[in-house]
C-alpha cells in the first residue's frame, strides 16, 4: 500500500546536521561525539556500582577511545591491533581486558608484555596457552548463551557449560593463574530485558561452588548486548539497570563482587549516521512493482551486520512523496550484497539516480566492518565531530 513519505525526518543533532549540509564524497560515515558521552554518561548513572569496559570492535575511531578513556572507561579488547590502538592513545594496560576467548599464543604474550593482566577464556587449550604466555594473569571463564531474544546473537562459537566453566577455574589455579570470575553476552542488540537471569544464575552457581573448594572469584562481566534504537520500539536502559540489579540483588553479596559491563552498540550507533548516494533505481521485468535501489554502500562497505537481514536501520531523504516497496542492494559485483528483500523497505516513489540517503544509528558495527578494497571500493571514511 502507498502512503506518504516520513523520510524527510526526523532531525539529527545540530552537529550531524550542519556537516551533511557540507555533502562530502559517499559513501561516510559521521559521528557526533557528544551522543557517545551522553550515551555513556547514562549508562554510568544507571549502572552505578559497575565497572564499564568499552568494547573497541563496536567502532575503533581514535578520538572515540580517547574521549571515554578521558571519562574513565576501561576497554575491551579484541586483538593486538585494538591493544596497540589503545596503548597509542596512553590508556594504561590496567584499564584493558582481552575479551576474546580465541588468541594466538603471541597475541596473548604480547598483550602480557604491555602489561595486560586479563584475560578471558572457554576451553582448556586457551587456559594452558594463558598459563604459559600470561602467567599468574587474572582469567575469567565465559559461559554458552542462546542468544535468545537477541537480533544479533552471540551463541554457539563462545562460551562452555557451566559444569566445565567452574572445572576450568579450579584448574586455572593449579596453572598459576588467578581465578577472577565468570563472564558471559547475552546477545548483541538483545530485546529482552529479562535474558540476563539465567547467565546470572548460572555465574553465582559457580561462585559459590567455587567458594567452597577455597576460591573466591570476584568479577562477574554481564557483558554486552545493550540495544540501539533501529526500527522496532527497545526498552529503555533503566528497564535493562532493574531486571540485573534484581537479579543481582538476589544472589550475590554486593560487597563481595565486582560486576563489569562490555557495551558497544549501545554507546555508539545513535551517534553514527551512514550518508550514501544512490547509483542505480531499476525494475527485473515490466511488471515487477518492487524497485531494485543500488546504493554505493553495502555489506562490505560497513553494512554487514544486514546479514539475514539481522539490523534493520532507519532511512532518511530529501524525498517526500509517496513511498513503495524496494530491495536495497549494494554495489559490488557480488549477489551476497543485498540488503533487504525478505524484509520490506519502503523508499519514495520518485527516488532517483544521484539522490542522498541517511541510514541512521549506524555508528556501531560499520566502519570496523568495512572492507579494505573488495571491488576496488575502499574502507568507509569516517568524520568525527
């Protein structure tokens, strides 16, 4: 069904605003560092008793680890690289934790030369690789998660059963490691306040069984998953701040743990805003109703979090008219690179060749994903301001 167009809204801040106005080459992406320290600044005051580590993956723009190291964030880190991109910018090596469970063994001894001393994992090979590149470093275990709920899931590739999680810890003692905890992601992009319950359960089981051999963990990471504003409604984060916090409350000695937060996304998407031009608007017979719109971004200019159509941004034009429905496709000679077809997208009626769309909260998960050259397109650039 036809009906008028909404995508001449809603208003940006004044500052993405007044730089779109200045129409720099497309396909970039622009970020509004003010929205990051709002974002982070609430996150802070709703989680009060948590300690936040960025994580860096989310969109590693330079000047936007330095403004939250200046707030006092800490870090989590990926590889080497977001090591030495943090180091770069004198964040010390304590405000740093290897999040990833999957290193090389020089990545790990690396890391442990420049003073990192976290580390997390989820098998035993990991856990003998820490104990020889890392020793007496702090280790936390991450547990398996479904993903449930989550539009970007998480699940299968991370993580162990909690029976092996709390055999791994008692271990990584015997190796000279220091037992810190028990960490775990719900998913990215999670809808559903309530998914954090059961991980939680799961973490203070092992506490206490841990507590009884003689251990005392003393981190538990709720990590991320926090959600970004796309095209469906989300909780607010104080919905998020209250579910943890009861369940928290219930089953763990506030006194006795830290609790750690790893948000990405949700520190960074609505700061971001993905100006593109469209290439090509065209038709596969005569009577085909639904418009094929190319654009000079797509999955592997930063949009590949589009895969099974798992994000569903927002668009912006010029254009106010009617719409219709369109499948929004990339540019490169490849048939992986269409956006939305299964889901609809409807873009104005008298959309043309040339014309500029915004596809907004797109500052997590674009850049960092970008290719280096697939077709000869080159990284997507970013404005940081």
């Amino acid at each position: 069904m036809r009906q008028r167009s909404q995508f001449n809204g809603p208003r940006l801040t004044d500052k993405l605003e007044e730089f779109l106005r200045t129409r720099p080459e497309t396909p970039f992406l622009a970020m509004d560092g003010d929205v990051v320290l709002s974002k982070y600044l609430t996150m802070r005051a709703c989680f009060s008793s948590a300690t936040i580590y960025y994580a860096v993956k989310a969109n590693p723009v330079p000047d936007l680890v330095a403004l939250l190291a200046a707030v006092g964030a800490g870090f989590d880190i990926s590889s080497r690289h977001e090591l030495d991109l943090c180091l770069s910018l004198n964040v010390a090596a304590e405000q740093l934790s290897y999040g990833n469970p999957i290193k090389k063994a020089d990545d790990i001894a690396y890391a442990y030369k420049h003073g990192v001393r976290c580390f997390a994992f989820d098998s035993q090979t990991e856990l003998e690789k820490l104990a020889v590149h890392a020793p007496g470093a702090g280790v936390m275990c991450r547990l398996l998660t479904s993903g449930e709920y989550a539009d970007w899931p998480l699940s299968r590739k991370f993580g162990c059963d909690v029976e092996m999680a709390g055999e791994l810890l008692l271990e990584s003692r015997n190796l000279g490691l220091d037992p810190l905890g028990v960490m775990f992601h719900v998913g990215s992009q999670q809808t559903d306040p309530q998914q954090w319950q059961k991980p939680i359960r799961e973490a203070a089981s092992i506490v206490h069984r841990l507590a009884a051999q003689g251990i005392q963990l003393t981190t538990v990471n709720l990590g991320g998953g926090f959600p970004a504003r796309y095209r469906d409604k989300i909780p607010p984060l104080c919905c998020y701040a209250r579910a943890i916090a009861h369940a928290v409350g219930e089953l763990f000695d506030l006194s006795k743990i830290n609790l750690v937060l790893e948000p990405g996304r949700s520190l960074v998407a609505e700061a971001g805003v993905i100006e593109t031009e469209v290439v090509l608007v065209a038709r596969k017979s005569r009577q085909d109703e639904r418009r094929w719109v190319y654009l000079d971004v797509g999955k592997f200019g930063g949009l590949a979090e589009t895969l099974n159509e798992s994000i569903k941004y927002r668009f912006r034009t010029a254009r106010d008219g009617e719409i219709g429905p369109v499948v929004l496709a990339g540019p490169p000679c490849d048939s992986a690179d269409i956006l939305y077809e299964r889901n609809v997208c409807a873009l104005p009626l008298d959309l043309a060749c040339g014309d500029r769309i915004e596809i907004l909260s797109a500052g997590a998960y674009t850049s960092s994903y970008a290719s280096v050259g697939f077709n000869g397109f080159p990284p997507l650039r970013t404005y940081w301001l």
